[in-house]
C-alpha cells in the first residue's frame, strides 16, 4: 500500500529539511568564528601591549590599574577583528563544505548554493547592527577612557626608577623648584645608594649642596613622600644674592623630606577634550552643528565688516546721505576731510587682514567638519562589512574548494589588504578635502559589495562539483584576467 503525501506535507517537509539544514550551516561557522576571532584578537592584543609597555614599565602602578589598561586597549582592537573573523569563518567553512561534496549533496537535493547563504548571510546582518552599536557607544568610551588613563600615568613620577651615575630631576610637591639627585650605586631592592650628591633648587634664594657617602630612599605611607637618609656627609649653601655669603656644615645622618614627589597615581576628576574618535553619532552630529554655526557667523561677520567699509568708503551717513569732501581746499592747501581718507585706508587693510583671517578659519572648520563626517560613515562602513565578507567569501571558497587553509590565509590577507588600504587612504582624503567623506568611507565596501554580488549570482554553476579549485587557481585566473584586459586579441584567437 503506498501513500502520496500532499501538498501540504510536502510545504512542511521542505520547511523542516531547510530548518535542519540552516541550523547545521550555523553551526559549522560557529567553531571557526569563535577561533579566528580569538587567535586575531589575540596578535593585535598583543602587539599593541608590546608597543605601550614603555608607559607601564618603571612607574609602581597596582594591578588594577595594569588590569584597566589592558581591558580599555581592548575595543579598538575588536573593531578590527570582528569583521576580519567573519570572512575567515566564512571562507573556511563553505570550503569545507565544497571539499566534502556536502554542497554537491545540497544541490543535489535541490538547495541552490545561494539558498544555502541566506541563513549566514542573515546572521551578518545582525552582526553589523552589533557592530555599529560597539563602534557607536561602546569604542568612543573606551578610546576616551584610555587615552585619559595614559595621560594619569605618563605625570606620575618615576621615583624608583632613578638611575645610577646620572642627574635624576624629582619635582616637588610645590612645583616651585627641582631636587636633582645623583649617586655612584643605588640597589634597586634596597633603595640603598652611595656616594649621593643633591642639588636643592627649591629655594630661590640660597642654593644648596649635599654630598653623603651613602643613603637610603624610603616613601611614607601614602606613597607621596620620599625621605632621603643620608649618612657621613656635609652641606654646602651659598646664597643666590652673589654677596658672597657661605655655608658649610657636616653631619653624620640627615633626612632630608622631599615632599609631594608624585609616586603615586593621581586620576583626573575631568577628563580631557573628546576627539572625534572618542565620540558617538550623536556628539558628532552635535559637534557638525556647533561648527556650522560658528562658520555661518563667521560668514555674518565678514558681510558686516565689508558692509561698514563700503559705507565709510562712500560717506555714507547711517541715514545713506553722501558726505561730500572735495567741494573747495582751504587756504592752506588741505582738503577737507583727507583725514577720513587716511583713516579709511587704514580700515580697508583692518578688513583684508579680518577677512583673511576668517576665512582661514572657515577652512579650518570645514576641515574638522570632514573629519567629523569621516568618523560617522566610517562607524557605518565597517559594520557594513560584515555583511560585505559574506557575499565575497562564500562565492570564493566554494569556487577553490580544494585550497584549503592555504587559500583562506591568502584571500584574507588580499582582501584585508586591500579594504584597510582603501579605508586608511580615504580618511586621509577626505581629511585633506579631496574627496567627499562618503565615497572616502563607502568605497572600499561599495566596491567589494559589487564584486561581492557577482560573485554570488553565479554561485549556481561553481556549487555542482568539488573538482578543481586548487590554490595555484587563483594565481591563475587572476593572471588570465590581466592577459585578457591587455590583450584582448590574443585570448580571443
């Protein structure tokens, strides 16, 4: 006995055999995701630890200062490699898929290869609005907070990183004066130095010189003050009235206080000016608005001051009445009003240099007003290509199935390459005024989009089979495409 299923069995079969097999696709890029993020995270952390130790070696910071350093160097480093570990994952996983014929079996079944792209293509959508959420709130916060963290760090005094046979300067707690310091030895463990010699210019009416055998460096409890005990030494004072006045007193064991050296981590209560990098869409747009309404009255000004010279120029009396001045010279030869004549050339070279002036200043807004229109589109054009990395790569990996890890190392690194390129110079355009923000941020992914949707509508006729599709292909066609552009003629003999 056989049975035909109907219609509508047949509507709920394909539903449940395509939610299976978009479940698995997700599932298959979750692992490579997952690693790619996290091993790229990983180097850039990394590296840009390595390039800012300098400003933590040598200054006494707790951990939970370090630990907050590390954390806030995090984001801009996530923004990177979100987007770069989407088309690994993605490259990846389609030629996994290509290279186990599981594609084939897919179409074979009657899934088209782009019906198979829709379920990742779907998640990149919503990793784009993350995405811009992070670069919006998330990345500005923390760029501010890092950058006023360093500059906390880089004013604490470096006190125990004193160095031997050298002047050390320490600043004092008035900022009036400087102690220097210098000794032959000084035992990083023990804070004990030999042969010390200080020279105290805090006092600006007496300049004064130690000289000790030895000593040894202890802080109070607060961290703020340093105490120098010195032992088997002698001061010399002289006074800074060059009255020839001397001083000169021995002692076996001196302390000397230095008080409010720094050693300790002093955070700003208010943080410093925000750049553009350091800002959410809405603070740039706020930041566009207060700068075109300093150019508009800028612009006010100008057309006021032109306004108010012509009219002196002219005689005109605030009424508009002509003043007239060469009707008749005096008899000694002067013409009336020749003072105003003077006194309007004068207010005619006030104006060229005001005018000159504000329209540098002018430039110089609009300037800053491309930076500021940079910085929106950028937040926009880097989620965006989450969703750009999708539909180049899985069209890639599918047509070079057996490259493997080696044709995702190389087509990362192309595309990488070549996107960072693009976005980097078009900053640097747009910064310049060459070319729009727009077209500076969206013209790397606008170009990779079309390329992108090429790609995928001919996914149909590379998604049949597994054969062929070795790395040495890419080269290959790549280079068959620059024959066939210089040399039309050939390729088609």
């Amino acid at each position: 006995m056989s049975a035909t299923l109907g219609s509508e069995d047949k509507v709920w079969c394909r539903d449940v055999r395509m939610s299976i097999i978009t479940r698995y696709i997700i599932r298959s890029h979750l692992g490579p995701f997952i690693f790619a993020f996290s091993a790229l995270t990983g180097l850039l952390f990394l590296n840009a630890v390595a390039q800012r130790m300098e400003n933590l070696v040598g200054k006494g910071l707790p951990w939970s200062v370090i630990g907050e350093f590390l954390l806030l160097s995090l984001p801009h480093i996530i923004a990177l490699t979100l987007p770069m570990a989407i088309l690994v994952s993605v490259l990846y996983t389609f030629n996994e898929l290509t290279a186990s014929n599981e594609i084939t079996a897919m179409a074979g079944g009657g899934i088209k290869p782009i019906r198979m792209l829709t379920p990742i293509l779907g998640v990149s959508i919503i990793l784009a609005g993350g995405m811009f959420f992070f670069n919006d709130r998330v990345l500005p916060e923390g760029n501010y907070r890092l950058k006023n963290l360093i500059i906390d760090i880089g004013k604490k005094s470096p006190t125990l990183d004193l160095r031997e046979l050298v002047i050390n300067q320490i600043q004092t707690e008035s900022r009036s004066g400087t102690v220097y310091l210098q000794a032959a030895t000084i035992d990083p463990v023990t804070n004990e130095m030999t042969e010390v010699v200080i020279y105290d210019l805090s006092n600006p009416y007496s300049y004064r010189t130690t000289y000790a055998l030895s000593g040894k460096m202890e802080f109070n409890k607060e961290r703020t003050d340093l105490y120098l005990t010195l032992y088997d030494g002698e001061v010399r004072e002289v006074g800074s009235d060059r009255s020839g006045e001397f001083k000169r007193s021995e002692f076996k064991t001196q302390i000397l206080p230095l008080r409010g050296v720094g050693d300790h981590l002093e955070r700003q209560q208010e943080g410093t000016v925000r750049s553009d990098r350091e800002m959410s869409v809405s603070m740039l747009w706020d930041a566009i608005k207060e700068r075109n309404t300093r150019i508009n009255l800028t612009k006010e000004s100008n057309y006021e001051r032109a306004r108010i010279a012509l009219d002196q120029t002219l005689g005109l009396t605030p009424e508009g009445s002509p003043k007239l001045y060469y009707s008749n010279v005096d008899e000694k030869g002067k013409i009336p009003g020749e003072d105003f004549l003077t006194d309007s050339d004068e207010m005619t070279q006030q104006l060229t240099v005001a005018v000159r002036q504000n329209y540098q200043q002018i430039l110089a807004l609009n300037s800053n007003i491309n930076r500021l229109w940079v910085e929106i589109h950028k937040k926009f054009a880097i989620a965006f290509a989450c969703i750009v990395f999708v539909l180049i790569g899985a069209p890639l990996a599918i047509r070079f199935p057996r490259g493997g890890v080696g044709m995702v190392i190389a087509i990362s690194v192309g595309i990488f390459a070549v996107y960072w390129a693009g976005l980097i110079g078009g900053e640097n355009l747009a910064d310049e005024g060459i070319i729009p923000p727009f077209w500076a941020m969206w013209g790397a992914d606008l170009a990779f989009l079309v390329i992108g949707i090429f790609l995928v509508t001919r996914m149909g006729r590379t998604g049949g089979h597994s054969r062929g599709g070795r790395l040495d292909e890419i080269f290959f066609t790549i280079g068959d495409f620059f024959r066939r552009v210089i040399r039309p003629e050939q390729s088609s003999a």
